[in-house]
C-alpha cells in the first residue's frame, strides 16, 4: 500500500468516528427534547419560582441646591397564591384570623368581604390573587408579613409582595411639566416605570436603575433569600431650578390667571449669562383651577404668533444691516395703513397719538404701521434676504432642548406656496409665524448677555451617591446676535419701553428693567382674527444696566384687559420685585449712597447678631450690644449710636420678622418649616400671620416689602 491511500484510509476512519459521534450528539439532543421535556420544563419552573427580581431604584432629580424634586420610594402590592400546598394545608383554620387583620389594614373592606373572596379564589386555586387595589408602604409590608398563613412566606404560606416604585414630588405639582411624566414599562409595574416626558424621559438613562436578582434556598429545611445579583439604584439629576423662584412664579401667573379668567399662561425665569432657566411655570385651566397640563413654553402648543415682542428681531436685522436708524422718521398715519388688500392696524388706532415718530419711539410705541413700514421700504424687493437673516438667528428651528414634544418653530420662507404679497408686513410685526416662548426669549437674553444667544439650560449635573458624575455646561448657540452698535441701540430701545413705552407703567423707583409688550390677536381657522381673542406677553431682562435673569411670561385669552403691559407685564414686575427681594447680589449692585456718608445714624435692618456687628465694625458705627447674646437682633437707633435687642426665635411660634432684609426673613421662615410669599422690595413692613403666635409647619407667611 503507498503512502497516498494509507493517508486517506486514517482520514477516512477520523472521519467515521466524527460522524458517529455527531449522530450521537443529535440523538441525545432529540431524545432529551422528546421523552425529558416534562422534565426539563419541571426544573425550569422550579428555577423560576426560586427566583425574584430586586427592582434598582430610580434616582432621584433635584434642584440646583440638592432639594428633591422627584423620588421612587417602594410600595408593595399584595399578592396570593391559594394554590400553594402550604395554604392547602391550614387555609381553613385561619382564614379567619387573616381576614379580620385585613381589614384593620384596609378598612375599606369588612372582614367579610375578604373572606368571601379569598374562599373563591381558593375553590379556583387562584395562583396571583390581588388582595387589594391599594400598594402598602414598607411599614404595612412588615405587619402584613406576620398576618396567620402569610407568616409562613411565599412557599408555606402563598404570600406574594411585588415590589413597585411610585414616583413621588415632595413640592406637589411645582415644575411639574419640566419635571417630565412617568409611565409603565414594556413589562408592566414590576419592572417599574419610565419616564416619557421632560427631564424623566430625556434622562430615563441615567435615572433608571438596574435590577438585581435574587434566590430561594433550602439551607436545612429553612427557605432563605440570597440575593445573586445586587441591584443598582440610578443615577440622580441635578437640575437648574430654584425651588423659591419657581414657587414665586408659579403664584404669580397663577393670580394672574385668575383674576383674568384666561386659558393659559406660561413664566419662564432664565439667568441671563448662562443661560440656566431658574423657573419655569405652564398653567392650563382645568375647570374652575389651573394646572400644570401641559408645558406651553417648550411644546406645540405654545408654538404661536408671537405678536409685538418679534418687533426686536425685524428692527435688529434692520438696523445691523445699516438701511435705518434710531432716529430715521417715519409716518404711522392715524395707525392705520393698507398693504395691497389689507390693512395693518396700530392697537391704538382710533384714540391713541400717530403721525411721525422716530424708529425709536416707534418701537417704544409699539406701533405695527411704523415696524410694517421701515420693513417694507427696505426689505420689499428683497425678501429672501430679511428671512435669510432671521434664519441666521436659528428661529427657524428647534432649540435642541432634547425634550419630547419641542415645539419646531415655523418662519415662512418667500418661495412657499403660502407667501402672499403682505406676508412681508405682517411677519415683521410678528404674525404667519410661530415660535415658541423660550425662542423669543432666547433672543431678549441674548440682547441682555452682549449679543451672545445661550441654549436655555435645564439640567446642572449627574451624581450618584453625593458624587458628581457629570458636569453639563452652557451653551452658545450664536457667538453674536449683531453688531456691537447695532446691541447698544437695541438695549437702549428696550429701556425706553419702560421709561417712556407702553410699559411705562410698570417702572420701579427701586431698580430698573427693559423689555417690551405684546398684544397679539389669536387667529381661529372659522373666524380668522378676532376683536375677542387676544395673547398677551411681556419679555425683558433686569437689572436694565448689568442684566443677571430675563423673563418672559405669556397669557392666553384672557378676559377683560388684554394687552402685553396690562396683563403680562404685572406679573413680569412682580417676578422681579421678588427675585430683588431675595438675590443679594442684585440688592449689592444698585447705586447707593455710601452708608453714613453725612455723619448720620444709619437706618440698620433687623438681622443676624453677627452681621450687624460686622457692618458697624465696618462702617465705623457706635452700638451696644445686647445683655444677653442672642442669634438674632432687631435695632433701636438714638442719635449718634445703635442699641441692638435680642429677638428670640421660639419653636412653633410665629417668628417675628419686620424690619429684617427680604434674604434674613426668608431664611428664618423657612428654617421654622414655613412657606414666605414676598410681595415688594425692601425691608419687611408687614407679616400675616402677626409674629408670636402658634403656628404649624408648612404654614404659608405673607411679607409686605418697603
């Protein structure tokens, strides 16, 4: 035999052994498939019942300041298995004495009703019997477990608890909306809920935590849970809201809203350098109340015709391009003015002052036949280059906010089939366009932050355990709105609105602020536009000359009064006369007088001991100190000198704040388990409930500033 067929009879027999061990394999498989099947499906249910997942909890989302915004705290719903043969065994002799210790749990149930229905569920061998509707929290979990038959456990005694998170808001519905929705997962409630909406949905990664799992054993007999996989709690989220600010704005629009009837309204409170929003309220009416039902600054449906407050935008790409200035006159007529089929109308046409005015006053005014006017002399032949400009802006498109249901913002372009010959007048004074209200104000801040347009900011950081995981940072979504120039004059024209325009009647002689009014009417598909439905709006910034937040606030249809400054503009004002109240560095920052610049006895606040002392020190001030040390103080001011008196805070008793500085009262209140609502700058004149009397935490304090 050669060499060749010696090879190939070895390979011939390796092969052989390979098939018949194949064949072997394939009929092992069959067979287990075929006569093992009960078998095996035996095991795996065993498997299964030993073992439970252990729901990771879901982290937590916060205010910049670590107050909880959001929290999972676990429930348990009561389930039992009467087919269990533990249960079999005793279910008759103490069905009773569960059934009466049921009923001290849920009393809603008599004794006899859960023994009927656990005598049916028995006859049925019902395997997943829901107890009651109700979860339990943990404390009623471990009473349950030493009921009679439940004592046993699950395979002794059929007792079943599943595990649920329920997503809690300690602050009730405040921010609601941002703070996003929660919802079942693909696998029902066991496997916990996810969120859908806002920072829940947007974050769902971060947040949700990862299951772990765990094993019944027989150690001796006994039954024991050994848990085989740990399970991770999420992630927290630390966003920009400032619980304080968020409840002032979410009061004030809400008075506003009532007083005036109206749809809807939205406030969005925003810093103007990075861009953080510190609040943010959406309010909808739901019968005789309002609530937070759907979020109008960020969503379609707050997507509308912004009306006058688009003024700024048209006015900018004009005036950066050079083809007007402040001070170029233009007629306004009796504010009345026809674009080939139609006429644009002043809001005070009929009554109000028209004529010539300058681009300024014409601004200032508020006026659409003036605005309608400088866009259609210089931008009438040229369309596509005064869009093309407010494009530039990015208005054109969503902001990127990451949210679910961002709102996409619509400027008609010259070559939809939808341009008309009058597209062009009335786009400039704010109408056939939509955008949502943090797009407007996105703009104003930018004007407020030097030109440079910030991404509003919703979100601080990720931690986990006290640990920051992650750092989110503002960002810049146009470099420069304009030219330098071009900003000054704008600035300057915002100012004058509140000086001179039609919020004049909103300016403080405590601190300044600019911004501009809104009235737009609303259009409806049947009627068109209507005398009857009005949006009214009013965006800024403050302080006027070293801005720190800008403001927009938007009301829907209200009833009554209807326009920007008389309706949207108060709650803006009050918005700030708060925020003053309370920031520090913007009380630092206004033009004072230097403290005892004339040789006088200064008028000191109430306050902490220490901080008074240090002022004096400071400013070279003679005082007495109290005869017996005291936190807190309250002054008495002779002629060349200060006494300071102890003010004594007692436990649940009204602390008395008058004459304190807003940050002082605030302070005290709420480390006293109260609620402060400010209204006014200055120091505190008055307080309801009157100090040092009874009152119970959580108890709401009114402080009148001077």
């Amino acid at each position: 035999m050669n060499l060749r067929n010696i090879i190939l009879a070895r390979y011939g027999v390796l092969l052989i052994f390979v098939l018949f061990f194949a064949a072997a394999l394939v009929g092992k498989i069959v067979l287990i498939q075929i006569t093992g099947n009960e078998k095996w499906e035996a095991k795996l249910k065993n498997l299964e019942d030993r073992t439970e997942k252990i729901q990771g909890s879901r982290g937590n989302i916060c205010a910049y300041d670590g107050r909880v915004l959001a929290t999972s705290i676990p429930f348990y719903e009561i389930r039992f298995d009467l087919g269990a043969p533990g249960v079999r065994n005793v279910f008759w002799d103490e069905v009773d004495a569960l059934c009466e210790n049921l009923a001290k749990i849920f009393p809603d149930k008599s004794k006899a009703q859960f023994k009927r229905e656990l005598k049916a569920a028995y006859k049925n061998r019902n395997g997943y019997h829901l107890v009651h509707h109700r979860k339990v929290n943990f404390d009623e979990l471990q009473r349950i477990k030493t009921f009679p038959i439940f004592e046993r456990g699950k395979f002794g005694g059929g007792f079943i608890p599943v595990q649920e998170y329920v997503r809690l808001t300690p602050h009730g519905k405040l921010a609601f909306r941002t703070i996003g929705l929660m919802n079942k997962g693909a696998y029902g409630g066991a496997y916990g809920s996810v969120g859908i909406s806002g920072v829940e949905g947007k974050f769902e990664g971060s947040l949700r935590g990862e299951d772990g799992m765990l094993m019944k054993q027989n150690l001796s007999g006994r039954w024991v849970n050994i848990t085989s996989v740990e399970p991770e709690s999420g992630k927290d989220v630390i966003t920009t809201i400032d619980i304080y600010l968020q409840d002032v704005v979410e009061n004030l629009l809400k008075e506003q809203l009532v007083e005036s009837q109206a749809e809807y309204g939205t406030a969005v409170l925003m810093e103007v350098e990075t861009g953080k929003v510190r609040a943010i309220a959406n309010l909808g009416r739901q019968g005789d109340n309002y609530n937070e039902i759907y979020n109008y600054a960020i969503g379609h449906e707050g997507c509308i015709e912004p009306g006058s407050t688009f003024k700024l935008v048209s006015l900018m790409v004009a005036l950066d391009e050079g083809v007007v200035d402040t001070s170029d006159v233009f007629d306004t007529e009796d504010g009345k003015w026809q674009v080939y089929d139609k006429i644009v109308y002043d809001s005070d046409y009929g009554y109000g002052t028209h004529g010539e005015f300058t681009v300024k006053e014409i601004f200032e005014r508020s006026s659409n036949v003036g605005v309608a006017k400088i866009i259609e002399k210089h931008y009438g032949n040229r369309e596509k280059e005064f869009i093309d400009r407010i494009y530039s802006l990015g208005l054109n498109k969503p902001l990127g906010l990451g949210f679910r249901g961002e709102a996409e913002p619509y400027i008609k372009y010259p070559t939809d089939k939808n341009w008309w010959g009058t597209s062009l007048a009335w786009i400039s004074h704010g109408y056939e366009i939509e955008l949502s209200p943090l797009h407007i104000l996105s703009v104003y801040n930018a004007i407020a932050n030097n030109g440079k347009m910030m991404k509003p900011m919703f979100v601080e950081a990720i931690s986990q355990n006290g640990k920051t995981l992650k750092t989110y940072k503002p960002e810049v979504l146009k470099g420069s709105v304009c030219s330098k120039e071009t900003l000054g004059k704008l600035q300057d024209m915002l100012k004058g609105v509140v000086e001179t325009g039609t919020a004049s009647r909103l300016k403080s002689s405590a601190y300044t602020f600019a911004g501009k009014t809104g009235t737009a009417k609303i259009f409806d598909s049947e009627h068109g536009y209507t005398l009857r439905s009005y949006r009214a709006s009013f965006v800024g910034y403050f302080p006027a000359e070293n801005p720190k937040y800008s403001c927009i606030v938007v009301i829907s249809k209200p009833k009554g009064a209807y326009y920007g400054g008389s309706v949207a503009g108060p709650v803006f004002r009050r918005i700030a006369d708060c925020v003053y109240a309370t920031d520090l560095s913007l009380e630092m920052a206004r033009d004072a007088e230097p403290i005892n610049a004339h040789g006088e006895t200064p008028n000191l606040l109430n306050g902490v001991l220490n901080d008074t002392k240090t002022i004096c020190a400071e400013f070279n001030i003679t005082y007495t100190s109290p005869e017996n040390e005291a936190d807190w103080v309250y002054t008495l001011e002779n002629e060349k000198s200060i006494e300071l008196k102890p003010r004594n805070v007692v436990p649940e008793t009204m602390p008395n704040v008058l004459g304190m500085g807003a940050t002082d009262a605030v302070y005290l209140i709420e480390k006293a388990g109260l609620k402060a609502k400010l209204k006014g700058v200055g120091r505190v004149l008055k307080q309801f409930p009157e100090p040092n009397v009874r009152c119970r935490k959580g108890q709401l304090v009114y402080i009148d500033l001077s």
